[in-house]
C-alpha cells in the first residue's frame, strides 16, 4: 500500500476489469440491400428504426431493406450495420451556386448528401442575411482598421461590407476584434472610400432553406464564404466523417467507401442519433476567387437538384458481393471492390447477416399522394402563397435475379459467415419456393440441397406485412399486404432472445410482432419434413400466433444442428481469442499457463451458471487444458502455447412427448425422453 507523507491530492489507476473474459454481444445484425437514400457500400449503425429513416430513408417499392429493418426493431432488435447497395451507374442530383457578377462564375456546388433519384425532390432557397449593421469610421493613421461604437456583435472572420454614399461598396474579412478600443481590423484596406466620411458597416451571412418535396425540411443560417469561420457552408454542410482542408478547401474529401468514412463509425462516440444533413457544399473556387469575397446570386424562386440516379437498372451480383482484392493493390481498387458483404468486413460486432434485396421482385412505384390543400385563415391579410410546383420522380427498376444468381449471393454470404467465424447467415427461402403449398415442399427441398454449411439456417415462408406506400386513406393504419423476406423477423427474435436469456437459447417459439400473415400455410405434416431437411418454419401456432418453430442449421454434422449451438460456440471462440492478447509475449512459463486456465476457466463457469452447457457438475459440462501434458518442451521452445477447451453446449428440446395411459389407481402421466425422440 502506498505511504502519504505530503498532504495533497494523489490519483490512483483502479481498474474494474480484471483481466478476465469477457461474453461479447451476438445481437447485432448487419443487413444488405436496396434503399432510398444514404451511403453506398458503407456499413451504418442505427440502434431504432427512426435513425435507420434519417440515414437510409423511409420504405421503397423496389428495396426490402427498410422493411427488414423495420422488423428487426419491431421484434426487439437494438442494433443494426446497414449497407446500401448500388450499382456504380448511381449518382448524387446537384445545383450549382454562381455569384452575381456580369459573367458568372461557380462559387458552390450543392448536393444531395448521397445518391439517388430522391435528391431530385429537393429543392433550395439561399437568401442573404444582414444581422448586424451600424456605423462606422475609417481608422486614418491604419487604413486597415474600422471604429465601430459597439463590437459585441462581431467575431474574428466575419465577412462585412463597408457602403459609404457616392462609392462602390467595398468586402473584407475580419481579422481581429478589440472590445476596449471599439475597432475592427481587416484583411485589406478599403479602396476608394473617404476616410473623413463616415461609413454603414454590416455582416454579411445566408440562410440556406432546404425543401423535399416540396415541404420544408430544415433551414440552416448563418453561413459563411470565409474557410476560417465556424460557420463556413462546406465545414457545416458536410458528411460527417469528412474533413475539410481549409487550406485547401476545393479538393475533393474522402467519400463513404473511404478508409476514413469505416473507422468514423467504428468509434462509439460517433454513433449518434442526430440526422445526417439532407445536402452538402462542396466549395468550386480557388484561391484566387475566394480572396475576390465575391457574393453568391440569390433569388426567391426554388433552385431544384437535378441529376440523381438510383442505379438499379444495372445492378449485378458482384454489388451485393463486392469484388475480391489484393493486399498490394491500390486503395481506389481496395474501396471499388468493398461492396455489400465487403462492406460489413470491417466490422467486427456483427453476429448475424442477411441480404434481403437480391430477392427483390420489382414493381412500379406507387402513386404520389397529393400534401391536404391548406385552408388559409380568412382573417389574415393578402392572400396564401402558392403550394411550390414539385416536379414527378420516377426512378428505376432493379432487376429479378434468377434463382442460381440468388443461390451464388447466399453462397457468398455463407461463406462470409464461414471465413469470419464469428457470425451467422439467414437465408432467405425465394419467393417462388413460398407462394403455393403445392409442390412447395419439393422446392424447398431443392433449395435445401444448395447449402451445407453449420454457419447458417433457412427460413420459410416469407412473411406478409401492412404496405405503407399502399395504405388506403379511408382504412386508417391498414391497407395492402406484402410480402418481404423473412429475414427481418427473425433477427429481431434472435436478437432479443440473446438479450433476454442468452446466446445459448434457440432463438425459437417466440411470436413475432409486425405481421399479419404469411406466404402460404404450412401444417404439420409438411413442417415435419421440412424441419428434418433442415428447413426452419415460420407458421401460425394455434391460439399463440406466428411463430418461428424451427432452430436448426444448414448442416449434416448432428453435432452442428442447432443454431444456439454453433452461434454459442461463436461467441466463445471469439470472446477467449479477444481477452487473452494480453498473453503473447508473456513469459513462457507455469504462471502464464495458470492464469490463462484460471481466466478461461471462470468465464466458462459463468456461462454454466445461465444454463449455457449440460451437465451435472462443471467438470461434467467443461475442461480447460494448458497444462504440460499439450505444452510439451519443445512446442515451448518454438514459444508456442496450446490451450485445449472442451464445451458440452445445451441443446432444445425439439420434441417433448407424454405419455398418458392408466394404472391400477387411475391415469398416469409421464413425459418422454426428448433426446431420444430427437434421435
């Protein structure tokens, strides 16, 4: 203990974590597919589905993923990486922003904050705003220097204008401010003004209005042309992981598929709620032309973005995919290649994954609504001003993947499980498999026969959801069905089945929230089949509504069958390799061995203590080995450490059995062996 002999204050490292193993989190999904708006090929956390909205926008007729989303939420989901996927024919609408010179020159380019045929609903007003003016006096002994009778309302790198009658008015930047002296300095002298006349002084700044569709969506004030101002338009109408060379404010800033956009949101304190701006600017002068402080042309009249494209026309496999590449190749190939699946290869909290959109069965987008006419107060004077003409958006159509094109995404996506080892796919059964209970089986079953693989699990049928975009206005809140992959759901049950109990519980026989029907009826005797090929169904459980009755993986290994069990095993694997770093390069001797045995051993007992293995004792449930007997002299030598872990996992009861027959006293009752009758 340490001795204080001088008073004071003293600060103490005390450390909570022990050192020990820790369980990771298994709830958190990462989903790929089609979307209205937000960045492509980036991997987005969103932790409610009013967040997923302000990033990925709100349900589409041709993109599954705001639907999924929705249900992962609905279902209990806290956490979701989100990958919009395009082809590389998309493109951000845009206006640019000229100044009111005779021959004018680009000063701005705004545009929609990512691409998309959404961007071309947005429309935008910049108005100038003069918030300070009053009068002032030419310094005579410093022709840089401006007296004011109050400095309270300017700030170093103001842009103000200095009019004087008789003479053209003149533009500077505020370098300093003196509050005792009352006086402004300047970044030039201002030419042709009397210096024995006095002087109007006033700020100038804009206020952008940003409009979608027509209705005001937010309005930002206070922008300024000086790079060195707080408020400068391209610093505060940026991408958030962007950062802007002030110096240099014209060169292009790193996009979404950047090294610097995937470790933005790798950091916690970055995963706020806050809704991305609908645009950003993007500054066309140079040098030359900021230091003119010539001022933007304004009007009252909307400005329209025009140009954006969804790409979906040419959206291939190699989308939701991504493109194998090289460690030595360059980083423009690196960030082409890092699409769909690639995209979510950086993040390493994922615990399942699914693509729902390479599924998608186009169709044509549903009629615009028409915003309620407002009734203007007869009361008020003049009359209401005209709703803003908003011009028709129509984007394209994805197309229908075959079926072996959506066998080789979910390949794909297997195989991402399988290479990172740490999360689970859900394969979604095709649409054409779960439309008709006739010859359904056979289909399945086919489609079964595609997968062998313990690192993922097929769900049929498709579940039927109220359709926003199809709502009819006289029905209140419902309207028409559709039908969307089963994906969502099932994350959601998964999710919140790993926060409430564990990772060790089938994530099964929970109903499911946010649905009305499915794809087609299943009865018992087709559920027994499927259920022993490995198919999990998603049917109406008499009395106890829909309900996921199925947990098994796509694998032959009994061992594998469950999908509890090879997620528990997962998160074992790779909550030990996480917490025992601290051990390379620790001496290699009996007291390394003990302490890895001791740490991994007392995580093990925590996970028997919920139930996460069987067994009547701990010793009967799991083994931990680091002792001589693996550790043999010259596997040391090599400064090798062999670490042998043995897991007797707890499996679900599939099928439960009772016995119900009579004795001499009456009726007896006893429940059969589930193990057995799982056999």
């Amino acid at each position: 203990m340490r001795i204080f002999d001088t008073p004071g204050v003293y600060s103490e490292r005390a450390d909570a974590n022990g050192g020990g193993v820790n369980a990771l989190r298994t709830d958190i999904a990462g989903f790929v597919g089609i979307a209205e708006r937000g960045p492509l090929n980036l991997a987005v956390p969103v932790e409610s589905f009013r967040q997923f909205q302000a990033w990925f926008g709100d349900t589409i007729d041709n993109g599954y993923l705001a639907y999924c989303a929705r249900a992962f939420f609905e279902n209990g989901g806290r956490r979701l990486w989100g990958v919009r996927v395009a082809s590389p024919a998309a493109a951000a609408a845009s206006v640019t922003i000229v100044d009111d010179q005779a021959v004018p020159q680009p000063l701005w380019r705004i545009e929609a904050s990512s691409a998309g045929s959404w961007g071309n609903d947005v429309a935008l007003r910049l108005q100038e705003v003069r918030r300070t003016q009053c009068r002032a006096a030419l310094d005579p002994s410093t022709p840089q220097r401006v007296k004011v009778g109050a400095v309270a309302a300017f700030a170093s790198n103001d842009l103000v204008e200095l009019q004087q009658v008789g003479a053209a008015p003149q533009r500077a930047i505020v370098l300093a401010v003196d509050p005792v002296a009352g006086t402004l300095d300047l970044d030039r002298a201002p030419a042709g003004l009397a210096i024995d006349q006095p002087l109007r002084l006033e700020t100038v700044a804009w206020t952008l209005e940003i409009f979608d569709a027509g209705v005001l969506l937010g309005l930002v004030d206070n922008l300024s042309l000086v790079p060195a101002h707080p408020r400068y338009a391209p610093v505060v109408l940026r991408q958030p992981w962007q950062t802007i060379d002030l110096g240099a404010p014209e060169a292009d800033p790193p996009d979404a598929s950047s090294d610097a956009a995937i470790q933005h949101f790798r950091i916690d304190r970055n995963r706020s709620a806050d809704m991305p701006s609908a645009v950003v600017v993007r500054e066309l002068r140079d040098a030359s032309a900021r230091a003119a402080l010539n001022l933007p042309a304004t009007s009252s009249d909307l400005a329209w973005l025009t140009g954006g494209i969804d790409g979906l026309v040419a959206l291939s496999e190699n989308d939701f995919v991504g493109v194998a590449t090289s460690p030595l190749d360059s980083d423009l190939v690196v960030a082409a290649g890092r699409r769909g699946l690639a995209a979510l290869d950086p993040v390493d909290e994922i615990g399942v994954v699914a693509v729902p959109d390479i599924q998608i069965q186009p169709r044509e987008p549903a009629p615009r609504l028409a915003p309620p006419r407002c009734v203007s107060d007869p009361c008020l004077p003049g009359a209401p001003a005209p709703a803003p003409s908003v011009p028709v958006v129509v984007g394209d159509l994805p197309p229908r993947f075959s079926l072996d094109a959506i066998a080789r995404v979910q390949a794909a996506q297997v195989e991402h499980c399988e290479r990172h080892r740490d999360r689970f796919a859900l394969v979604d059964a095709p649409l054409s498999t779960c439309n008709a209970v006739a010859g359904a089986v056979t289909e399945l079953r086919a489609w079964r026969q595609r997968f062998e693989t313990q690192f993922g699990a097929l769900y049929a049928p498709w579940t039927k959801v109220v359709d926003p975009l199809r709502a009819r206005p006289n029905d209140g809140p419902r309207g028409a069905l559709r039908a969307i992959p089963p994906c969502g759901h099932v994350a959601g049950v998964i999710a919140a089945t790993d926060l409430r109990i564990g990772v060790h519980a089938a994530p099964a026989n929970v109903p499911l929230q946010w649905l009305q029907n499915l794809s087609m009826p299943i009865d018992d005797a087709r559920h027994g089949v499927l259920n022993t090929m490995g198919v999990n169904v998603l049917r109406a459980d008499p009395g106890r509504g829909l309900r996921v009755l199925g947990a098994r993986t796509l694998s032959s290994d009994p061992d594998w069958r469950f999908v509890n069990v090879r997620r528990l095993m997962c998160m074992i694997e790779k909550a030990i390799e996480v917490s025992i770093q601290w051990a390379v390069f620790e001496p290699g001797d009996w007291r390394t061995r003990a302490k890895l045995a001791l740490v991994i051993g007392s995580f093990l007992q925590s996970l028997y203590e919920r139930g996460a293995m069987v067994g009547a004792t701990a010793a009967q449930a799991f083994y931990v080995d680091c002792s001589d007997a693996n550790n043999p002299a010259d596997a040391r030598a090599r400064g090798e450490l062999h670490i042998d872990v043995g897991i007797a996992p707890s499996a679900p009861f599939e099928f439960i059995v009772l016995r119900i027959g009579r004795d001499a006293n009456g009726f007896a009752v006893s429940d059969g062996d589930p193990v057995q009758a799982a056999a």
